[in-house]
C-alpha cells in the first residue's frame, strides 16, 4: 500500500468533502450520497468506504482492511469480502462498479477522488455564510461597545448545569433496577422494566435525557421479548428507546449495542452484526458486545470468528459463552468436545431453556431422542417452559409419529409465542398431516434474512406440498450459513426429500461448509475445563 505523507494527511484533514464520480461523501456528518440522493452506510461499511477512498489510487490489502477498519482486530477474507459486499450493495448498482477486487491482493477505490473544502463544495453557500459572518461580527462589536458604555455592575458568577444530578434515592433505585435484570429471570426482568420507568418518571421534568435509565428500560424490554415471551408490541418502545440514547451518545458502545439488539431481535441479520460490530470498534474488550457479536456469527456459519470472540471473553467465565462454544463444536461436527462443552454448561445454566433445547439438538441429531426429551422435561418439572422447549418436545413426539401429542405440545408453544413463525410453521405440517384446516399464512422475508428463518420457509412448503419450493428454501438457509445439517436431516417434514438428488446436493454443500469451519477452528486451543464434574447429569451415550 501506498502511505501517506505527513504533508499529504494534513492536507487532507483540511477538507471535509470527498468527491469521486458523482459519489459525495460529508466527512463531518458521516453522511453518503449519490448523484444527490442519500445513501444508508453507516458503521463498519462507512468505515470501509472512507480508508478505500482516502488509499486511491493505491490497492489496500486485507491486513491493512484488518487494521483501519476493525482497528486491527483479527477477521477472516470472507469477513472482508462480506463486508464489501454489503457496501457495494448499499453503493447502488452504478456506484457498486467503483470498487475491484484483486483475487490474492485485496481491493482499491477505482474512480478518482477529490477533497473539497466547505467552500469548493458549495460555493454559493459560502459567499452567503461569509455575509452572514461579516453581519454578526458588526453587531456583535456595536453591542460589545455599548456594554462598555453602561459599565455594568459586577456579579457573583453562577455555575450553570446542562442536566440535573440524580439524587442518591434515585441512584439507589437505578442500582437495584440493574440488579434485577442481570438475575436473567422472567419475574425478576418484570421488576427491572416497573423500576426504570418509575425512575425515568420522577426524572422526566427535572431530567429528561438520563441515559442510563433508558439504556437499561430499553435492555430490559429487549430481554423481555426475546428472552422471556413478552410482548412483541415493547419491541417499538425498546426502539424508540435505543434512538433517544443514540441520538444524545451516538458514540457510546451501549447505545450502539442497543440498535444491534433490536435488529436482532427483528431478525435483520446483517443490520444487527453492523452495529454490534460498531459496538465492539467502541469497546474492543467488552464481553458482552462479544458474546453477542459471536452469537450471530454462529448463525451466520462463521463458526471460527464466533469460536474466537467466546474464547476472549472466557478470561471471566461468561457462562453464555461456555453454550457457545458447545454450540460451535456441536455444529462443527466435533462431537466429543461438545458433549463436554455441553455438560459443563448444564451446569453453568441448569435452569435455562436455551441450554437445555441445545442439549436436546444434540442428543436428537444421534438419536438419542429419550436423552433429548429428559433434558426438556426436566426443565420443565423446575417450572421453567418456553416455546423453543415446547417445540422440541412437538418434533419428538412427530418422530415417535404420535402427532396428537406434537399437536399438543405446539399448541403449547404457540400459547406462550402466538407470533411466533417457526412454531406456526411446525402447526401447518402437522395440520397438512393430519387433514386439518390450514391456519397461518406464510411469512415473506428478505434474502438476508436469519439463515434458520428459510427452515420454516422450507416448513410452511412442505406443508403445501410444494416440494421445490422447500428445496429452494432450504438451499437459501445453507447459503446464508445455515450448518445444523445433521439436525436437519432427523426432521420427520424433509426425511422424505432425502432420496432426491436435490437433497442430497444440499447436504454435500452443508457438510463441505462444515468442514471447511472445522479445518479453521482447530487452529484455537480451548481452554481446560478444570472445574468439569464427570458425574453431570447429563446423559452419556
């Protein structure tokens, strides 16, 4: 790569426009445009854009992409060419062009770039600003002068406070909010939303932008929805909520965190890694940015960038990331180590339903399925149910074919998430088998999409009859990332399609995914699991 010179890199932070083949770029308002029409990049694609721009005409290579734009954190090619990807798609289908990749090399800015000054981009806007300067300056000088005319008295200075202090009740109050919603549990999330809108109440006269109240109302809210079957009408207030405080700390890791959250929870896969990787740019060292970064890696297939961010947030035994790692070794197809990662993390969270569906999975994918439906069942006897356990319980039950009793147990988990798509889809087949009347439509999503969100797609398909479509679906699940083949392949709705040569296409191309994720995890030493207890209640094959 071609570096700057001192004089170069002085000059150019003299400009605040970047011009290059219609493409406009407002440096201090972050902002994009193209022939005129607002362009939506932001995070790591803006970030992109600019050190692409700022190297032309030089080639920036994939180390020096690592190094600008992920401040030098470690990411794969594909991560990069991902990342390229989303811009050259938000650039639009003219603009798209500017960009070239060099296979082996890396990528340069094709179009010739200008720097402009306020005054180059807009001169007309400049002569009237001068005016308007020249104006205020007379005015300001006669007033000055008449000020010392009338030799007013001298008083006392007074300090002035944008922002009311919080009292020490309140402080107390926001302490104990916090409280009850790091304990993780339905009642104690309840609390915590009753605790920070009474806060944000007392507060909203005398203090109406108190950030942490609203960064943890909109958390809470967040955990609410998608940890415990609330609402899915909070999902706007937690929005409203996560704007408020980016607006007033746009920089703040958590409020950067808070959008990626709801995208999250929305299902907008790639909206939510781009701020949770704005997020983590912020906060390099933050684990629970990490853990959740890693998780939609996970989803997405990047097993090894998902393995490496649990693994750097192990050093404090976050016991979310001891499921992720068992989830990673599970969808890598390494088996003994996450039967190990798996038992240690029941341990870690024996009252949790994603740990205890995770365990299911496992079992279920070697057919275990009487060690699968004990790991739910004893959830369930704790008093602890959700729709994903519910759901599991149906797809046992549909291999054991009593689908009576799977209809039974979606009905369930229908009861706790109506919305919920995946189980709408699991009804509509059990209904097709079962000549029942037909009761959800299916839903139309993007291509970017959860990758496990076309398994349902592929689900309400089958439940129609319609065979290509399902294959279709399935094949925009894989190509999004989507691993769980061996999973997959125990469900009673695609057994039947296994026979084909278009299934057996697909699992060819899951299982060389796999292997290639495999290949690269194995570079990473995991941890010893000292403290494991051999004796887990988990059951051994």
């Amino acid at each position: 790569m071609i570096q700057d010179s001192a004089p170069q890199q002085h000059q150019r932070t003299q400009h605040q426009h970047i011009h290059s083949n219609g493409l406009v770029v407002h440096l201090a308002e972050r902002s994009v445009h193209y022939q005129g029409k607002a362009l939506n990049i932001s995070g790591l694609s803006y970030r992109l854009l600019i050190a692409l721009l700022h190297a032309w005409p030089a080639l920036l290579s994939a180390d020096e992409l690592a190094k600008q734009v992920w401040n030098g954190r470690a990411v794969s090619d594909e991560t990069i060419a991902q990342r390229v990807s989303l811009l050259r798609k938000a650039l639009g289908t003219q603009a798209r062009q500017s960009i070239e990749s060099v296979r082996g090399e890396g990528y340069r800015w094709l179009p010739t770039v200008v720097y402009r000054t306020a005054s180059e981009h807009n001169p007309k806007r400049a002569k009237k600003a001068a005016f308007i300067a020249l104006v205020l300056l007379i005015i300001v000088a006669s007033v000055s002068l008449l000020l010392m005319l009338q030799k007013p008295e001298a008083k006392p200075a007074r300090s002035v406070t944008t922002t009311a202090p919080i009292n020490d009740a309140l402080s107390l109050q926001l302490q104990r909010a916090h409280q009850f919603a790091g304990q993780h549990t339905p009642q104690a999330n309840r609390h915590a939303i009753a605790l920070y809108r009474e806060i944000l109440s007392k507060q909203r006269d005398k203090h109406p932008s108190y950030i942490p109240s609203q960064m943890g109302l909109a958390s809470a809210l967040l955990d609410q929805v998608s940890k415990f079957n609330g609402d899915p009408a909070l999902l706007l207030e937690a929005e409203q909520l996560s704007q408020q405080v980016l607006a007033v700390a746009p920089d703040n890791p958590r409020s950067l965190w808070l959008r990626g959250s709801y995208f999250d929870i929305q299902g907008e896969l790639n909206a939510a890694i781009d701020w949770y990787e704005q997020a983590l740019s912020a906060a390099p060292e933050e684990t629970g940015i990490k853990g959740a970064l890693a998780y939609l890696y996970t989803r997405r297939g990047q097993l090894h960038e998902a393995l490496q961010l649990n693994i750097d947030t192990l050093s404090v035994l976050q016991r979310y990331q001891v499921l992720q790692i068992a989830e990673i070794m599970r969808l890598a197809q390494q088996d003994d180590i996450a039967q190990i990662w798996l038992e240690y993390a029941y341990k870690l969270l024996p009252d949790d339903p994603f740990a205890a569906v995770q365990i299911a999975k496992f079992h279920l994918s070697h057919q275990r399925y009487s060690a699968a439906q004990q790991s739910i069942e004893r959830l369930h006897a704790s008093g602890i149910k959700s729709s994903d356990t519910f759901e599991q319980l149906a797809i046992l039950a549909l291999i054991a074919n009593d689908y009576q009793q799977a209809l039974v147990h979606i009905e369930q988990a229908l009861q706790l998430k109506p919305d919920d798509f995946y189980s709408q889809a699991w009804y509509e087949w059990i209904a097709h088998e079962q000549g029942l009347a037909s009761r959800y439509s299916e839903p139309q999503w993007a291509d970017d999409r959860w990758p496990n969100t076309w398994v349902a797609q592929a689900l309400f398909k089958r439940s129609r009859g319609d065979r290509l479509s399902a294959m279709n679906a399935l094949n925009q699940a894989v190509d999004l990332g989507y691993l769980d083949i061996i999973y997959l392949e125990q469900l009673p709705p695609f057994v039947a399609l296994q026979q084909d040569s278009a299934w057996q296409a697909l699992a060819q191309k899951a299982h060389s995914k796999v292997t290639t994720e495999r290949l690269k995890i194995q570079n990473y030493a995991l941890p010893r699991l000292s403290q494991f207890d051999e004796r887990s209640s988990i059951d051994r094959p």
